[in-house]
C-alpha cells in the first residue's frame, strides 16, 4: 500500500502544477482530472488484490496432505490355554495422517487411530494372566487416540528435527506397520507381543540422511512404566497410556541406523537400541531403586521385484526385575496392572518370506498372489532373578503360512493358518490330568488391509 500513497501524491502534485498552468480549453483539464482518477483507483485495486493473495498464502488447502490406512479381520480359534476362547471379528484398526506444511522447511504431522470401532468401556475375560476374572478395560474394546502430533523441521537433509508425540522405529513393525507391508492378517507377532505397538512418545527426535544411504534417528523421549511390566508381556504394556497426561520423571534414549542397498524404501538392514529408567515414572513412589529398560536389534527388510522378505533379532534387560515383581504386586486392582511375575530378560526372533507367483502366469497382470511362510519364537521370561518364578507358558514357537492376494497395490485380502506351540504342559480340561503334549494355540485368520 505504500507505493499506492506515494503515487496518490505525485498525481496531487501533477493536478496542482496544472492547475498553475492556466490551460485555454478547460475541457482537456477535466479530461486529464478523469484520466487521473482512473490510474488511481486501477492502482488501488491493483494492491488490495496483491495483499490478500499474500494474505491467503498463509493458509492453503494444497499445503494439507492426507494419507492412512486400515483393517478389518476374522479369526477362528482352538486354544489348550483357553478352550472357551470364541471367535472374533474385528475392526481392526483405521489410521489417518493429516499434516500441513508452513514453509518448505516447516510443517506439521499428526495421526489419528480409530482401533476396533470405536470408543468405549468394555470387560476383558483374562484367563492368561489372571486366572479367568473379568477386568473392567476402558478403551479396550474400541479407542480413538491422537498417535501423533509435531512439529517437523526439515532444516537439511541429513538434519531434521521432531517435536512434540512421534514414533519411536525400534524394530520392523514400526516401520512396516501397513496392512500391505506385512503378510498376516495382524501385526507381527514377535514384536506385537514384547514391545508396544505401535510405540509413540513425547519428546525430541533427530534424523536424516548420510551420504545418500545411511538413515539414522536419535531420540530422546518420556520413559516407560515399569507398573505395567507383565510375565506375558514384558514391557509391553509400560507404555504409558493409563492416565490423562504421561508422566516425565525419566526420560529414555532411542537410537536406530539403517543402510539402504535396493530400489525399494522397503530394502534396507539396520539396529537400534534403547534405554531407559522405568521406575521413576510409576504412578506411586513406591519404587527407590532403579529399573533400567535396555533393549537392542538387529533387523534386515528386502521387497525387490516379486520377492519379499524381512527378518528380526530381540535382546532385552530389566534391571531390577525381582523389585518390580514384587511392587507391581503390591498395586491395587484398579489400576488395571496384571501384578505378577515380570522376568528379567526377554529374546525374540522372527523371519516372513513371501513371493509372487501370479506374474509368471500372467506377466502384464497388476494384481499380486503372494504365498508365504513366517516363524517366531519369542520367551518374555528368558531369564529371571530373586524369587521370580520362570514360566514355561511365556516361551512360544509360532509357524504361519498363508496368502496375500494383491487386488490393487493399495488393497490386499489376507488369509493365514498359525501354530503356536508353547513350552508349558498340557492338561486334559476334565480331569486335569497331563496329557504329554505341549499346549499349542491355532488360530485361522481372514483379513483385508488397504492403504492410501
């Protein structure tokens, strides 16, 4: 608006040395006043339109991106530990991403998760943990939650910054946490079963990109809680989620390094490791002596051409464990722990293969048939101290075969057989007596994942 001023007063000036000059036609005055006029007012126009462009530029609808995904599974039963057990349809889960970017260097990234339909209380009959009583869950039976809100800096490639709730990438479910990016009906179960999934903290995140291959995170976030530590789970449910706001007296480091070596975001090996103080940030002081979560993995993922495959290797140790065991099972019912035995030491193992097999029948196909295997073994009791009992129950072995069949790359329908065979005995359900067979839990799951 200022050059609107500035030449408002140099049509004055023009208008008032012409009117010294004592023309002999005033009819080419007032041609020349109108002629003066209209310059002005185009010009004023011109600049209202220039500041509310500017204005506008601020707040966009091409600066918003959406993106999520979602799934929607059946699962069909047969339990030695828990013959009651029915099948479930679920409503898995529907992730939404919304972000919207400031600059070209700033912007912000949120996700909302809608899990199993919606929001709500709902009882759990727990017969793993609990000896078959009805735990009152709120948000248990459908949830909606903000997984995600900060702030994204991307200042240089191999230097960005988060702050405020992200994602923690330990291990590969985190990564490839899409219904198109893993094979079975649910997530991963190596992972699902010994760490939160998916993991989101509160706090600092650094990462980039060295020399074009090499992409690392650092992380320095709120801690676990060492209240919600279980036999079955191990530190699993010690993401802190109980509460209107997390608890900040200890803060954890995550750290993870990735090399990239194919054409595919997809293909990649790497580690990560995390540590953090978890007794701090229970809900009691009930606890004076440290509990040091340290976690670390190694982790390989390969989707080129029409093979995929990835696998993991899990290594964890809680300091302390004898002292959490016998706190947690001090702390009342209500606070909905499971307040048993929590072991000391957990390892995991997984490996998923699959390839696609309808390419070499019909070559100019879209569509994708993918035939796969994958095994877990995992032990959240591997080793445990003081008076701690280790149970077998907690060491599994799981085979699962199944197909994906790919009816658009952002639509799959999932159909998977799982043999989990545990370490405990078998008991006959009438008698009670050993049967001499290990206690096994099959499951047939159908499933369809999407992602846009």
């Amino acid at each position: 608006m200022k050059k609107t001023w500035i030449f408002l007063f140099l049509c004055s000036v023009f208008v008032m040395v012409k009117a010294q000059d004592k023309p002999s036609d005033s009819l080419e005055r007032e041609r020349l006043k109108e002629e003066i006029k209209a310059e002005v007012k185009a010009e004023m126009i011109s600049e209202i339109k220039k500041e509310i462009a500017e204005e506008n530029k601020t707040f966009s609808l091409k600066n918003f991106t959406l993106s999520g995904y979602g799934a929607v599974n059946y699962y069909n039963y047969e339990f030695d530990t828990d013959p009651s057990l029915k099948n479930k349809t679920d409503i898995e889960r529907l992730n939404l991403y919304l972000g919207y970017k400031f600059n070209d260097w700033l912007s912000m990234r949120s996700e909302i998760e809608y899990e199993h339909g919606g929001t709500g209380a709902t009882l759990e009959y727990d017969v793993q943990e609990e000896g078959g009583e009805f735990e009152q869950e709120v948000e248990q039976g459908g949830e909606v939650k903000l997984e995600q809100l900060y702030i994204d800096f991307n200042i240089k490639p191999w230097l960005k910054v988060k702050v405020g709730r992200m994602k923690v990438h330990f291990g590969i479910a985190q990564n490839l946490d899409r219904p198109i990016q893993y094979f079975t009906a649910y997530r991963p179960e190596m992972e699902n079963e010994i760490l939160p999934v998916g993991w989101y903290e509160n706090g600092i995140q650094l990462y980039g990109t060295l020399f074009e291959k090499w992409n690392y995170e650092l992380s320095l976030v709120n801690g676990l809680d060492s209240s919600g530590f279980s036999s079955r789970g191990w530190i699993k449910d010690g993401h802190q989620g109980k509460f209107e706001m997390t608890n900040a007296e200890s803060f954890a480091v995550a750290g993870r390094l990735d090399y990239k070596f194919g054409t595919h975001r997809d293909t990649y090996i790497g580690i990560a490791g995390y540590v953090g103080d978890s007794a701090p940030n229970r809900p009691k002081k009930d606890m004076k002596k440290s509990a040091y979560v340290t976690i670390v993995e190694g982790h390989v993922s390969y989707n080129e051409n029409y093979l995929r495959f990835n696998t993991l290797f899990l290594y964890g140790n809680l300091e302390n464990s004898d002292i959490v065991s016998k706190n947690n099972s001090k702390l009342p019912k209500a606070l909905g722990v499971k307040r048993n035995g929590v072991g000391k030491n957990a390892l995991g193992f997984s490996a998923e293969a699959g390839y696609d097999i309808l390419h070499l029948i019909n070559k100019d196909t879209r569509q994708l048939l993918y035939p796969f295997f994958r095994y877990d073994y995992y032990n959240t009791m591997y080793d445990v101290e003081g008076n701690v009992v280790k149970n077998p129950k907690w060491e599994r072995n799981t085979i699962t075969a199944g197909l994906n069949w790919f009816v658009h790359p952002q639509i799959v329908f999932k159909a998977h057989y799982s043999n989990r065979r545990l370490s405990s005995q078998d008991y006959d359900p009438v008698s009670f007596v050993p049967t001499g067979k290990k206690q096994k839990e099959n499951t047939w799951a159908l499933g369809v994942g999407f992602s846009f």
